[in-house]
C-alpha cells in the first residue's frame, strides 16, 4: 500500500505540543510519524526509503496532522513539466477532434506552491484559470532515449502528487506563451501528500479520481480512464528530448470542466475571418461574462484518490487573492 508523505518547515507548528522542527513525516491516519533523515530536498528523500519505511513501521503515536503546516512535498528547484490536452472530456471541451499530438510544455519551478497557500491573481490577468492533475515525482534518472513499459513504471517513478495548473489564459491564448502563463509565483499548488507507491499499487492508478471544486460547486469531476496519454507512454514520448531526474515532477494533464472553453462552431468561423485583435477583443468581451474564472475570495478545493483509499492524495484547499 502507499505511503503518505507530509513535508513542514522549522518552527511552524500550530500547536506547542508538538514537535516545532521542520522535515518529513510518514502520515498514518490523523497522525504522523517523524522520518528521521537529514534529506532536505526530495530526491534527497527518495534516495533515504529505508528512513522512511522505518518511521511507516514504528510504534509511535505521532503528531497529529493538524497540527503541522504542509510544505509541497515537490521541493524547488526541479524540473517542472506538464502534458497538454490529455483528457478525452478536456479535448471534446477544447473544441478538438480527432487525434490529439502528444504535447509537452515546461512550467517555472518557482511557480510551485504549497497546498494550502493562496494563489495570488497577477494585477493584468484577468482570466485566471483552474486545473486539477495527477502529478508523477520521478525516483530514478530517466534519460533521454529510455523506452518505458508498463511494467517498468515502478523503476522510474517513485510517487504522487496532487497538483493544479493554474492558467492566466489572456496571457496563454494572446501569446500562445504556455510557460508564462502558467509560471507565475502560486500557480502550482502541490501536496499536501506524497504518496509513495509500491510497485502492485501502479495497478491501481486507472482508478484514480480528479476532483475540483469553486466555493463548493464541483467543477472537475474524472478519473483516469478519461486519460489519453497513460504515465508510461508519456515518459517515452517526453524521454525523446528531454531527461528528468529524481525529485522532477510530470504534471499529467487536467479533465474538462475548466472555466475556458471553445466557442461553438459558427462563432469560431466567423471569429477567424476577423483580424487579430478585433478576433482577441471579441472573444475575451465574451469571456468577461464567464462566471467560472476563479476571483479574488473564492475557495478552490482539489483531492485525488481511488474510490476505496488505497491512494488518496489528500486534500488542497487554496484560496485566491488578487496581488497588491
């Protein structure tokens, strides 16, 4: 079965009962167990598992979570990257047809934040976009070149993580700018778990569930049989041009129910006849009346997990803000 992985900074402890040091815990129901390591990155972590299937095997009654403020468990710097349109309902909401090209894009690891931390609305963005993902942390170098089967997942990826792509999409359609607009400081939220996978527990990842909701109404709501592109044929495709390491992260795509979504048919005919910027002007003037862009008060709620808890990912709750 998994194991949860909280990561917390020094010192900021909600209650002085418990222990105020910052680290790594293995999370056991409510509680959790201090893993003693001296890793302070991820990879450093992932390189220490003995550490840490001591602290999921000891008597210890624990801290309990609440008590403990969540870092993401993806430390900084690393890779960040991200798999384009690959959900079948995010695609059908996208206005595509057909095949879809396997796509790839980078995103700032600066751009990672925790899972209770606020996302900040850049003052000149003013469609700011949600995006749950099953986000892959990588165990093992993967170099370019390197062919993955299915059964050599385990070999590669070491754990899971919950993750939101969020999208300043003025910037991404205006500019076609992928890595600007979904790079700015908070626009990744991650965690608040890492769950380290055993190798009969990647059997389990089809059963995974993506849900996202706005001040409690459900916006996102599949699991992974929505997905086009699998984790395994993923890393291939992307081992084609790019290496990653341990501790990267590969952010797998988003189902539909996004705020942004094609114009029907007729209008995008009629919206390609005009010139650029009367075309851009046109369509944000209607995106202006999009009610599901995220806004400064609003609660986004995101979990992944399978239906029974072998995998559960944990809970973000982030609100957003406007930057002042």
């Amino acid at each position: 079965m998994s194991t949860n992985v909280l990561h917390t900074p020094g010192g900021t402890s909600r209650s002085s009962e418990a222990e105020s040091g910052g680290g790594w815990w293995v999370v056991r129901d409510k509680r959790a167990v201090r893993i003693e390591t001296k890793a302070v990155t991820t990879a450093e972590l992932l390189a220490d598992r003995d550490a840490v299937r001591e602290a999921a095997a000891s008597g210890e009654s624990g801290t309990p979570v609440a008590d403990l403020v969540a870092l993401p468990p993806v430390t900084t710097p690393c890779r960040v990257v991200a798999q384009m349109v690959n959900y079948r309902s995010h695609a059908k909401d996208s206005g595509f047809t057909g095949d879809i090209p396997p796509t790839f894009f980078r995103k700032a690891s600066g751009s990672v934040s925790g899972p209770h931390d606020t996302i900040v609305r850049p003052t000149h963005v003013n469609f700011l976009d949600y995006e749950v993902e099953l986000g892959l942390v990588m165990g093992a170098p993967l170099p370019v070149g390197t062919v993955v089967e299915e059964r050599d997942l385990p070999s590669y990826v070491a754990g899971l993580v919950l993750t939101n792509d969020v999208s300043a999409r003025d910037v991404q359609l205006t500019k076609t700018q992928f890595y600007e607009s979904k790079s700015y400081p908070t626009f990744t939220p991650t965690g608040p778990y890492l769950a380290l996978l055993e190798p009969e527990d990647f059997a389990r990842l089809i059963d995974l569930r993506l849900r996202l909701s706005v001040n409690g109404v459900t916006r996102q709501d599949r699991t992974l049989a929505d997905m086009i592109v699998r984790p395994a044929q993923a890393l291939t495709l992307l081992a084609r041009f790019q290496a990653l390491a341990p501790g990267d992260l590969l952010l797998t795509g988003t189902p539909g129910g996004t705020a942004l979504k094609a114009p029907p048919k007729p209008v995008a005919k009629i919206s390609g006849l005009l010139p650029p910027a009367l075309k851009w002007k046109a369509f944000f003037n209607g995106q202006a009346r999009n009610p599901l862009y995220l806004r400064d008060g609003d609660l986004v709620t995101a979990m992944i997990a399978t239906p029974d808890g072998h995998i559960d990912l944990g809970e973000q709750r982030t609100a957003v803000a406007d930057a002042t």
